[in-house]
C-alpha cells in the first residue's frame, strides 16, 4: 500500500479511501466486514462513511455495520483512519422536526454523538461538511467544530461539496479564530467530470486540503461500460445509462476504451490510476460492493500510465483548465 499526508496535516493515510456507501443497501453485514478486513490486511487505512448512509428508513445503518466490525476488536480501530460526514437529515419519512439537518451547532453536537454511538468508538478522525449550509455561518460552523476538538471527539474536519470560494470563506474564519480549519475536501471529480478543476482543487492546494475524490469512475461510465454491454453484461444504470443515452459521450467512452485496449489496460483500473496522478489528489474513494470489486481497485495502485496515455486520456476528456482562463483570457 502507498501512502501520503492528508493535505497539510501530519495524518498518513492510504492512498485510496474505502467508500461504505454500499454497505447495508446492498451488501449484507457480513460481506461488508469481509471487504473491511480485506481492505485492512491490504493497509488500505481510510474508511470513509456519513451518517446518512443506510438512506430511507435505515439510514445510519452503514455507520452501525462499521461500529460492530470495530466491536469485534484486533486491533481494528486503531488501524483505521475514520472519517463520517453530518449535514443531510436523520429523520425518518413523515417523522420530519426542526434542527435534525444542516450545519447549526445544535445539530452538528447531536450528529456527532449519534455517530459515535453507531460506530461503537469515542472518537472521528475526520468530520466532514456533506455540503455547504447556506444559512449557518461558518462562526457558529467552528465553534461547535471546537468544542468537540477541545471534548476529543473529532480530531479534524473536512468538506464536501463545497465551492471554491466556500473553502476559502471556511478557511479564513477557521484562521481569524486561530483554528487549523479544513484540511480535505471530498468531490465529484474523475476522467469524464473535470470541473473541479476550475477552482475547487486550486482552493484545495492554496488552502493546504488534501482532495478526496469520489464517484471516480462516473457511475460506471469509466470501467469498460460500452464493452460489456457489447459482451451482452450488466447494463449500465444511473449516471452511466444517462451519459451514454448522449451520442457524443458514447463516443468518448467508446474511444476511451479503444485507447486502453491499445495499450492492455484495465478502463476501471486507469480511470483510478488517472486519478493517483493529479496534483493535490490525496486518493479516489472506491466503494466496493463485493471482495472482487475490491480487489480490482487495488490494482489500481500499481498501474503505470505512460505520458502517451495519459495525453490521450487528455485529447478524449480534455479538462476545462482553471479559472478565469476556463471562460476568459
């Protein structure tokens, strides 16, 4: 395994996350603590969750998987990196009551301990923002952020979803209180999705946060999609099927897996390792539903993208450059 610091901090992490957004919806408990352990026997040491997972009428039960594979011990919370999110609401349908969602201090206190509790441990590595609150100011954001500091029960705090200009509005306040504020910022960012690096990642560089991205292989846009639909496979569904409904997409993706044929690779494999080779990318968040898919993520590591590759990944999803130069001279 490879690791890195996470953004600024003296936090080693491994250089891919393990997402559990599957665990619970679909994947049972057991399979979800076989992909843990796997994950963990491999030094995969990042374990990324939010207290929403689970979704419906069960969300909070991704957190509770990870706490009863924590209870069983071995060493398995002290290896682990642990990061959760707060902001979506905890309510169950029809059951809705003020103060149960977004980022006032009251409901970031409440979270917390609702996630500590699930997760069966005494303290988060990572609190991230699951997303901008745009009626909270970030004042009130981190004194509650250092009040759980000062108890011991974060240690770090993180973003997702954010803009630029909001991890450099976090990061100013964090910095007038004396805080060391954000230090990652978790986005939509892969080969077919680039737009984050307008301005999203120069905040994340300027600012010192270390970039997390998910969704890194678009849905499954990226990992042999055209192929396997050809091999009469699984049909693509979600963000992939509506992407490839677009004739133009479909191009790309086709051309996209035309070049990785060239050369032997793997399309899932190389849309990850693309991802290992931008600046200020800490690792992708792989979110595994199975010991196999897990597996392949981890292959990931060791592929070498040549430079004729990587400028043909370029020519086919080019990138929209930073900004203002994105959209002015």
């Amino acid at each position: 395994m490879k690791y890195t610091q996470l953004g600024r901090t003296g936090l080693k992490v491994s250089r891919l996350v393990l997402g559990t957004m599957n665990f619970g919806p679909q994947t049972d408990e057991p399979t979800s603590h076989g992909i843990l352990d796997a994950a963990l026997d491999a030094g995969l040491n990042f374990v990324d969750t939010a207290n929403v997972y689970g979704w419906g009428e069960n969300k909070g039960r991704t957190e509770e998987i990870i706490g009863s594979w924590f209870a069983q011990g071995g060493g398995r919370r002290e290896k682990t990196v642990l990061a959760t999110k707060v902001y979506g609401s905890m309510s169950r349908e029809g059951e809705s009551w003020p103060n149960e969602d977004r980022l006032s201090a009251l409901n970031i206190r409440r979270a917390v301990e609702a996630s500590l509790k699930r997760l069966q441990t005494d303290h988060i590595d990572l609190y991230q923002f699951h997303h901008i609150d745009r009626r909270t100011p970030f004042e009130e954001i981190w004194q509650a952020v250092d009040v759980l500091i000062q108890q011991g029960k974060i240690l770090y705090a993180g973003s997702s979803n954010f803009p630029g200009y909001k991890i450099a509005q976090a990061n100013e306040t964090a910095a007038r209180r004396g805080m060391v504020g954000l230090v990652s910022e978790q986005c939509l960012y892969n080969l077919a999705e680039r737009r984050a690096e307008m301005e999203v990642i120069p905040a994340a560089q300027d600012y010192g946060l270390g970039v997390i991205p998910w969704s890194p292989l678009h849905g499954g846009l990226l990992g042999g999609v055209v192929k396997k639909e050809a091999e009469g496979g699984r049909r693509s569904s979600g963000r992939s099927a509506d992407a490839l409904a677009n004739s133009s997409v479909r191009a790309q993706v086709q051309a996209y897996e035309d070049l990785l044929d060239k050369h032997g690779l793997e399309p899932g494999e190389t849309a990850l390792a693309w991802l290992l080779t931008r600046p200020g990318v800490t690792g992708p968040i792989v979110g595994p539903r199975t010991p196999g898919q897990l597996t392949s993520a981890l292959r990931a590591l060791e592929v070498e993208l040549s430079e004729e590759v990587l400028a043909g990944l370029d020519e086919i999803f080019p990138g929209p450059g930073p900004s203002p130069e994105a959209f002015a001279w």
